[in-house]
C-alpha cells in the first residue's frame, strides 16, 4: 500500500524529467540540424521570418516561385548562386526550414506541457531535496521557456546578418547562437538531473580540488565550443589541413598579423583555428589530469563512471577533430564533430552535477 502511494506520488516527477528529457533531445537535434543547415550552405535560402505563418512550407509550384523570386533578390543568390536551379533552391530551403520548424515545436512542446504542470500544481508540489524550496522549480522552467524565446530571436538577428550586403553568417552571431544553445541545453539537463537524483552524505577525499577540475574542465569545453563556432563561421577549417603542424610549424608565422591585435583572436582565420587546436591540447592536459587524480579520491560511483564517460568521449572527440581537419571539413565528420562536441559537454555537465549533489 506504501509502495502505491509512493508510486502515485512520484509519478509527476517522473513526467516532468521524461517531458524535460523530450525537450532536451529535440534541443540536439535541432543543434544537428542547424549544423547541417551551416555545413550545406542553406542558412540565408529563406530570406523573411515568419514566426506563425512559416511554418507551413510551399505547397505548389506558384508558391515555390514567389519563395524562389524573394531568395533571387538576395545578395546570396546574386553574388553566389546566379544560375542556380528551383530544385537546387527546394535543397537548401528545405534544410533552413526543418532548423526552424524544430524550433517551433520545441516552444510548442515546453509551452503546453508547462502550462498543464503549472494548472496542476504538480510544480509546486514537487520537492527537490537539494534546494529545500519547491516553488523555485516553476520559475526555473518558466526562464527555460524564456531563454528559449530569446533563442528564436537570436537565429534571426544572425541570419539577418547574411541578407544585407555580404551574404555571409556573421561568426559573431554564430556563437552567440550556438553558445546560447548550449547554455539553454544545461540550464535543463542540470534541473533534470536534479530530479532524478538523490542526494547522498558521503565524504569525499580532496572534494574540492576535483571540483574544480571539474569546473574548469567545464568552462574551457564551453569556450571551445564557442571558438568552433568562430573556427566554422569564418570557415578557417579550410585551411592549414595539417596535423599536429600547421603546415610544418608548431606556431605558424602571421599569427598576430592583424592589426588591431585583438581581431586577431577572433577574427583571423590562422590564430582562430591555432587557438581552436590549443585549446584541444589543454583539454586533453585537463582530462589526463582528472582521470588520474580522480584515483585519489573518495567518489561515487556516479562520479566514477562520468570521469571514464567525459575520458571516452575527449578521445572520440579529439580524434573527429583531426579527421575533420585533414580531410577538409567533409560534411559528415563535420557533422559528427559537433555531435561529439555536444555528447562532451553533457558528460562533463553530468560528471560537474555527480559531484556536487552524490559526494557530500
């Protein structure tokens, strides 16, 4: 009879970390798919932003004309795709439109639910044993759904960016984009993973030096990702093809040509892609380091097997970068690097939550 009613009383914590879990995932697909969208050269190919009525494509040849005749007017097609054919336009297009029409779906999908839990009351009532407040989880959610908004704004500013005079993607917006992504995408895993944890008093040997570890192990993955996104944007991948030299020296000449010097860091494509390999190097410094010095200390298992999960993962990671590079940016490797990238940051997300909430 406990039992039951035990069941009964966790069963809208379970439906609201199996709707968080949902979110989270189409979250990475739509990160996948803006990447393909980037990698195909499709991100400029729908020229108006349509919130509501965009959302249903063109549905016969007349409407796929008008789109047609709006993307000719554009600086892409006039400085880089004269000639090109409807069906080579309906390619692109349909790329750019599943990114956005994922986007949708997803305020759909967090708005709804929301909306029932709230009614419900189910957010109010659920406690989660690490913060000892139950309302804070409404407002929690209710910033997620906000910060997801902001999201959708933020992939138009950076469209429009391609659609003025050059039609190229300013790298800038690309990160932020990117980046803001990836902060929506831990914002959730991180309540998710409080509601599916359980807090245990354990005493951990060192605590606090492997946190920090694990902190900066965090922080310098999500600059790395920011500076893929620089790497990407101004396509510097397509250059110094070599490994680990970059065309026969381990600090290429012209690294700080530019003047002023700080366009260099972001700007330059030779110091963007040698900041991007270094940063890779001090990962790998930070990784070892955790691994072994994780051997010392009094853990979880949760915490355990996150250190050889983030270990595994740098490896696969690492070396995706390298195929990436020396086989100039194929859109699959392209593609399966991000996808590593995003696998990387979750594990080490994970493996900071395993530490602060399962080791005391």
């Amino acid at each position: 009879m406990e039992t039951s009613e035990k069941n009964k009383k966790n069963r809208p914590q379970l439906l609201i970390s199996i709707w968080l879990f949902v979110i989270c995932f189409m979250i990475f697909s739509t990160v996948v798919v803006g990447g393909l969208t980037r990698l195909t050269q499709s991100g400029l190919s729908m020229v108006q932003w349509k919130p509501i009525h965009g959302i249903v494509p063109p549905l016969n040849e007349q409407e796929w004309g008008e789109e047609f005749s709006l993307y000719q007017q554009s600086p892409e097609y006039k400085k880089k795709n004269q000639g090109m054919s409807l069906d080579e336009f309906k390619y692109i297009f349909y790329w750019e439109y599943i990114h956005r029409v994922l986007g949708r779906l997803i305020g759909l999908v967090f708005f709804l639910p929301l909306v029932f839990f709230q009614l419900k009351g189910w957010l109010k009532n659920i406690s989660l044993k690490v913060y000892g407040l139950p309302s804070r989880l409404s407002w929690k959610l209710w910033i997620g759904f906000m910060l997801g908004g902001s999201q959708g704004l933020l992939g138009w500013y950076m469209v429009k960016s391609g659609l003025i005079d050059n039609p190229h993607v300013s790298h800038y917006r690309l990160a932020a984009h990117l980046g803001l992504a990836f902060f929506i995408e831990a914002y959730l895993l991180w309540i998710l993973f409080d509601l599916m944890s359980e807090v245990k008093n354990t005493t951990m040997k060192m605590k606090r030096s492997i946190q920090v570890l694990a902190q900066a192990l965090l922080l310098v993955v999500g600059i790395q990702i920011l500076y893929g996104a620089f790497t990407a944007g101004l396509h510097a991948g397509h250059n110094y093809n070599t490994f680990p030299k970059m065309k026969g020296d381990w600090i290429p000449e012209g690294l700080l040509a530019q003047i002023p010097i700080w366009t260099n860091f972001f700007e330059s494509h030779l110091t963007v892609q040698f900041i991007h390999r270094s940063i890779a190097w001090l990962l790998m410094v930070l990784v070892f380091t955790l691994f072994f010095y994780s051997k010392k200390c009094s853990l979880s298992e949760k915490s355990k097997r996150a250190i050889w999960v983030v270990s595994g993962l740098f490896g696969v990671q690492f070396t995706l970068g390298i195929l990436t590079l020396i086989h100039y940016v194929p859109v699959p490797l392209a593609s399966l690097h991000q996808i590593g990238a995003f696998f990387l940051f979750t594990s080490v997300l994970y493996l900071n939550h395993s530490l602060v909430k399962n080791n005391g």
